[in-house]
C-alpha cells in the first residue's frame, strides 16, 4: 500500500513536469502561425529569440511595445517571439526547437536578444548582425542585440527602413525611442584629498 502511495505521488509530479514542458508551442507551430498571418497580411516577419532572464530583451519588448511605437511595428511586421538559452530551473519556458531556429540563422553565438526579419515565404532579409561589406547571411557577424548606441539605432532603423513601409518621420521616433536604452555613463565620485595638519 506505502509503495502504491510513493507510485502515485511519482507519477503525478512527472504528469505535471510534462504538462509545463508542453506549455510552450513548438517553434515550428510558431513560425507556421506566423507565416500564414504575414501572408494574409501582407508583412513581413520579424522574429526575436528572447529568454526570462535577459535584460536586453525585456528592453527590446518594452521599446516594440510602447504605444508610440507599437502600431508602427505591428502594421509593417508580424513579430513572433521565441524563448531560447533558458536556465535549467526554467528550460519548461523555452519553445522546443528554438535553439535549432536560431542556429540555422547564425544567431547562436550572437547572445540575446537576436532576431531577425524574413518575408512570409521565409525567405531571410535582415538579422541583428553586423557584418563585413559584402558578406552573406552565412557569415557570422556582430549583433547589435537590442539596439542602444546611435551606430546600432542607425543599423536597426536601415533595416527597418528596407524591409517595411515605415516612414522616415516613423524611424525618427523609432530610433529616439531605442536611443533611450544606452546606459547612462558611470560617474565616479570625486574624492578629496585628505586634509593635511601642519604641526608648527
């Protein structure tokens, strides 16, 4: 009877574990989903790999979501969010198959958050890599991750500015916005010299 009761318990905790790694779609669910409504739609799809722990993706959310900019981006993309690189207390967030996606576009050395932009036939336009003139998607380039210097706002609102019908009015307050994510400079506190006594 104890032994059937230690049964249960086990297998109940591992019906549950199963029921949070299913939690998240696959990503070839994402990806179809998001094809068939660019499609419909006539955009173009934008894709961010992000995890729970990244700052720099939540920054990159907050800046796509904020009401000045979300209308612009949601008229001109179909953005698809995909959970990647999650610790391992946490790997039941992660869309399965998304580390695969993100290696078969370069992006698995680029750290987080990496994206990037391809027509609704999939066929790639642009990602978050900075590369040598020239050079191929196949080429591992430098990622401006989410953008924050004025080169990496420059870079992000080129590509905007290729692969949407974003006006140059909308990239100017696209890149004010993004602009925002620069860190602020480290002041170091200015010490006195300690005071001297003169003994005379």
């Amino acid at each position: 009877m104890k032994k059937q009761f230690i049964l249960s318990i086990i297998l109940m905790f591992v019906i549950r574990a199963m029921s949070f790694a299913q939690d998240m779609p696959s990503t070839e669910t994402v990806m179809k989903e998001a094809y068939t409504q660019a499609a419909k739609e006539h955009k173009n799809v934008m894709v961010i790999f992000h995890a729970s722990w990244c700052g720099w993706c939540k920054k990159m959310e907050a800046c796509i979501n904020d009401p000045a900019l979300n209308k612009m981006f949601t008229d001109n993309y179909v953005i698809a969010y995909l959970d990647v690189m999650e610790q391992p207390a946490k790997k039941n967030l992660e869309n399965p198959g998304s580390l695969e996606l993100m290696t078969k576009y370069k992006g698995e050395k680029a750290g987080l958050p990496f994206w990037f932009i391809t027509d609704a036939n999939g066929k790639e336009l642009a990602d978050s890599q900075v590369r040598p003139a020239g050079a191929g998607f196949d080429t591992y380039g430098k990622s401006v991750g989410c953008p924050a210097d004025a080169d990496e706002v420059a870079f992000f609102t080129k590509i905007l500015k290729s692969t949407s019908k974003l006006t140059d009015a909308d990239l100017a307050i696209i890149s004010e916005r993004f602009a925002k994510n620069k860190p602020a400079p480290v002041v170091k506190p200015v010490t006195k010299p300690a005071a001297t006594s003169s003994m005379r």
